[in-house]
C-alpha cells in the first residue's frame, strides 16, 4: 500500500497528485438524498460496496439506513465484515478455490449471501455450508435482459430455488435481478421500458415461487440509472446503486425523467490531477493516464473548466487541449471527473476526503484489487 | 494489500482466480533474448519498470546486462532503489509537492537522472538538489514525433541543456528521446519511418549540443515495437522497451519486418480466470474483467482456444462467446493474453510465476499503484 497522498489538515493545494478526492459536502448529500429517496418509497436500499471498496463509506451508508452491502468478490466481503458492516449480499456467483469456504466462514460474524445460476455452483455452496456447520442463504440469479449471468425467468429459476430449499444446509434467500445494460440507457424511455420488462420477469418469477410455497425475502437489483423504477415495481424490495454516492461523467449523460432522478445526485469523486508539461500551445499534459483513470466509459472532463477537454490518455500521461485563454498553468491543479467510478476507484490506495478545502478524512480504498 | 493467490509448490488448478501469471520459461527466454540483441547491436538496455513494478525483476533485467531501470514515477523509483536498483532514469517529468525533494534524497543510495522539458522545471530540480546538498543528472526531454511531452529538437532543447550546464546543482544527463505512437505502428514500413524521423531529430540536437561543447551520456527512447530501428540508429545509446518482458495481444498485432524483430518475444504473461457462469448456449462468462483487465487496447485474446473470443467486460465479469463443440466448462480455468500488458499488470498486487505447471515464485508488484 502506497503512502497517502496528503495529511489531515493540509490545503487542496498541497494534495500530491493525482489523487483520489471526495467532496465531503456532495458525498453526505448524495448519501442523504438516497436515504430519503428509499424511505419515500419505502424500498431497502443496499448499496453496491463494488464502487467504493471501503467500509467507512460502508458503515456511513448504514448509518444513514441501509440495510447493508453488496459486493461481487468474497475478497470485498472480507474487508466489509472485517471491518463492521453485519449484513452483506455476495450478488454475484463465486466460483473455484477455498472462495466458498472464505464465504462461509464470514457467515460466523455476520449475515452473508451468495447467488447462484447453476446446480454445480448450488452443490458447492452446499458443500461449503456443511463443512462450516452453517446454514448459507443462496439468492437464484435471473437474467432480466442484462445478457450476462442468470437464468431466465420462470420455471428454471424456480426449479434452482426448490433445489436450495430442499437443503438442510441451505435458505432460499430470492432473487437477484440487476439489469445492468439499463443503467446507462440515455432517456428515461429506454431505461423505463427496459425495467418494465425486468420487474415482469422478476414478478412472474416470484409468483411461480410462491406458488410453490417459496417466498422471496430479497427480490434485489438496480443501479443509479434505474433505482426510482424498480423501487416503483413493487416487486423489488432492495435496490443495489452504487456509484449515486460518487457519480461519474457516465452517469451524468443520462437524460432525467420524473421517474429516474439520476440528477438527484452531485459529482463527489475526483482524480486531482497536475500539469505536468505545456509541451506547445494548445496542449497541457496532466500526470493521470490510464493507471489513475477508467476509460472505459470515455476520457474525464475537467470540472469547472469546459474549455479544456482530455482528449488522450497513455499509461501516466493525460493530453489536454486547451481553448485560447483558457491554457491551465504549469503545475496547476485541475479536478477531472472519471468517466466510470467503480475501476476509477480501484486504482487508488487512499480516498483523500476535502471539505472547505482542507484535508478533513483519509479512508483506505481497503478492498482494492480483492479480485478473488 | 491482498494475500497472494496460491502457495508456492501448488499447481497451477489450485491457483485463486482471477490471477497474474507469469510463465517463467517464456519470460527468462524474452530476458535473455533482448539480453543478446543488446550485445550484438552495441547498446545499452534500462528496461522500463513502468511495465513490471518490481524490483525481483528489474534485478534479473540487471543480472541479464541491463544498466538500470527506467521509471516514470518518483514513488516506482523508491521501490526499485530501496528494493536494490542502483541505477535508475525517471523518463518523464516530475511536478509538484514532495516529489523532487523525494527523488533528491534517493540520490544518496543511487544514481538517479530526471526529464524536464521546461526551464520552470529545471530550476525546482535546481532547488531540490540544492536543499539535498547534491547534484542532481537531468534529461532534457525533446518531442521525436509522439506529440506528448518534450520541447521541439534543435535549439530549444539545446537552450535548457545549456541551462542544467550551467546550474552547479545540476549535471546535464542527455536527451530522453521516446517516440511512443510509433510502437504500435503495424508495419515495418510506418515504424521505420517514424523512427527515422526521431532520430534524425535526435541525431540534429545532438551535433548542436556537442557544437556548445556539450556531450549527450545517455541518448534514450525506444519500445518493444522499435528497439531495433533506434538501436540501428547510431545516435540512440540506451533502449527503454519494458513489454518485451512480458508481451501482451496489441504487441503480437504488430507485424515483423527484419528491423523490428517484435516476434523475438513469446507471450510470458497471463490473466488466469475462471469460468463462473454458462448462463446458456454460446456462451460463458469469467471472473475477471475491467478490474483485473485493461482493456484500453482491446479485449484480451484467449490462449490456445482461438474459437473462444472475449466479447464484452464489465467491472468483474468477461463475457465469452464461444463456438459449438469449443465451449469450456463451468470452473474451467482459461489463460487471457491482455490487450495492453502495463495497466494490467498495476491491477494486480501478486505475480505468481509458473513453471512445469507448478508455482515457482510470488513476486509483489510492489509499485503497484504508484502514482507519485
């Protein structure tokens, strides 16, 4: 683990850079707007720790009322039961190695879920729970149109279901229904009839369980572009965002609509970056590239400063072009906004937390690289 | 940082997924082969640690004929000083905070020559050797072609060389002279011209230089897609490739020509994943994505299952399409060859380094994340 970048105390101005910052002011109203949101509605919120990896924000999360985290690696659950958090949903399938057993061993100091799309995946959580003397609670995996894990909705969901309820080493603990494509869906058309057909899937689903006398404690899914929809459903009960108490350049592209208020939320999270060189006019070159931003969802933009715009990243460099008259200095300091939070965030040690511009919290990013 | 993802001895079923795998034959044969190119070609090799963040390989580079290491971060140069690298050039330069006073006091375990191309630069190294009580090598940096940093060659960059002359906390270094968009050029016609290019402006800075009276000890630039064309160059005194080490699917995309002999160097680094989900006919997703993957330079190609192709990643998952009668089985482990070898590797804090299906090593990525 690399040395924090800056001392409790310090100014913006002399953070060491890049660095990973959070605006304190627009994170805890991010994190109130969500709560508010989620008691309006009244769905549970459980948000997704794959975007901060850190149980401080974990356990502010909680303090605000969720009802616990998500993560996607028992690497990440490690950190967060080790670190506090009581209740963690694995929504994801966890295959291979001692994983299951790392799971199972978590389930002795706190609640812990995992989620499943296939037999072979069942019979080792199974195996797994017997050889700690615990009960697992497994979630079902459906595929509601995000194309990646699951099983299709319906009769196949049910007959996974039925297959962990008959286990006496097992709990049915619902289902996980993310649909992951919708999130960055532009208009609030598109994502509304993408979630339309999500909460269908999921409700034919859980009213084939319950015919089969199989309820659903946790019917869980959403993510930041989506979260006011399948809170409307009524038949999720957990939505699972995650970057709301971040935001990205990615999700502010998404257009509002009433029933999918993404800009509810401010962007909070930066890479505080230098310039480094002004090698010609019209170019600055800043000290973040690739290892210290995402781009998966596009190049940053630089906050505050329209005029500038990142138009290439190499391993440590970013290129900047620069509009007449508004050329950054050599050695200013700039605040991009990631294009995509959650791998953003992974290339960091420490988040670096500013209020009034000072240093106020430096909170490890304790779950980075927790792959396994 | 995270607990490495097998023991030592384990075979290479039981390693934990996803995982950075070195295969040790491949690599020591890359090693040695650059190793025997530079003896042949009359150059030196300081190969760049931006690639492996290690110091137990850097050292192996060094007992192979390597004269240093090269580093684009002061907080990468720290660990390969303090890790045993007596000789080390930060080819990029260096802004702001603690960095410079940090690369002064390195100075004393080692050599350490640092870029500029700016006289603001120039004269904040000034100060820092000053405050440190030592002199201080300095490089100037001139833009061959790549368009990033470095002033124009000719008599700009003779202007700060005269400069650092000058100053008696400074000891003027040479130029640092890297033409990065010409790697990946794909045929040896657009490398050979590009690198023509470079040199004939290094070659032009030079003679300016020695007309002032001042001699270039080190002439560096070049990458795995070049080496030979500046090693050929006879103006260029040190080469800078760092993938050679390793390769990865964007090197393998460039073509041979007798000049550029990137097939000299077998793929020696893997991301081993495992299949986690067979959610239905054609396809397979595994457990390793945008976080244990970087993808800036395309997907990563599957290692000997030319029918599997790596179609889409999420933060961690990889989704596989996969042909009738190739498709692999759910837990199986498959090895991903990564677009873009250098980011991948700074996802991971462990490389686990495999020979006849046995681990033989763990070697920490020790600069992981040294963005400073």
């Amino acid at each position: 683990m690399n040395l924090p970048p800056a001392a409790i105390g310090a100014a913006v101005a002399d953070i060491e850079t890049p660095a990973l910052v959070i605006d304190l002011d627009a994170f805890d109203r991010n994190i109130a707007k969500m709560a508010e949101f989620a008691r309006a509605a009244g769905v549970r919120v459980r948000p997704h720790a794959k975007t901060h990896k850190c149980a401080a924000i974990a356990r502010r999360q909680i303090a605000a009322g969720a009802v616990g985290q998500c993560v996607q690696k028992v690497g990440e659950a490690e950190v967060l039961a080790w670190g506090g958090v009581p209740d963690i949903l694995i929504s994801n399938e966890v295959m291979g190695g001692t994983k299951l057993a790392r799971a199972a061993a978590l389930a002795r100091v706190g609640r812990i879920a995992i989620c499943a799309d296939n037999e072979a995946q069942i019979a080792a959580i199974e195996a797994a729970a017997d050889q700690a003397g615990l009960r697992l609670s497994v979630l079902v995996e459906i595929d509601v149109g995000g194309g990646r894990c699951g099983v299709q909705p319906g009769p196949e969901a049910v007959a996974l279901a039925q297959r962990i309820a008959r286990s006496r080493h097992l709990v049915f603990g619902g289902l996980q229904a993310y649909q992951g494509r919708a999130q960055h869906l532009r208009t609030p058309e598109e994502r509304h009839a993408a979630i339309a057909h999500a909460s269908e899937g999921s409700r034919r689903t859980v009213e084939q369980l319950r015919q089969q006398g199989l309820d659903c404690p946790i019917v869980g899914g959403a993510g930041t572009g989506t979260f006011a929809l399948e809170s409307a459903s009524g038949v999720y009960t957990e939505i699972q965002a995650g970057s709301y108490c971040f935001m990205d350049a990615d999700y502010a592209r998404n257009l509002d609509g009433a029933g999918a208020p993404v800009g509810t939320f401010r962007h909070a999270l930066f890479v505080l970056a230098s310039v480094m060189s002004m090698p010609r006019p019209g170019i600055a070159v800043v000290d973040a590239g690739l290892k210290a931003l995402a781009t998966d969802s596009g190049f940053p933009e630089i906050w505050g400063r329209p005029q500038l715009r990142y138009v290439g990243a190499s391993d440590e460099h970013g290129k900047l072009e620069c509009q007449a008259g508004d050329a950054p200095e050599l050695g200013e300091k700039l605040r991009l906004v990631p294009g995509h939070c959650d791998p953003t965030v992974d290339r960091f040690d420490w988040y670096v937390g500013v209020r009034n511009g000072v240093v106020e919290c430096l909170w490890p990013v304790a779950a980075r690289g927790a792959l396994n």
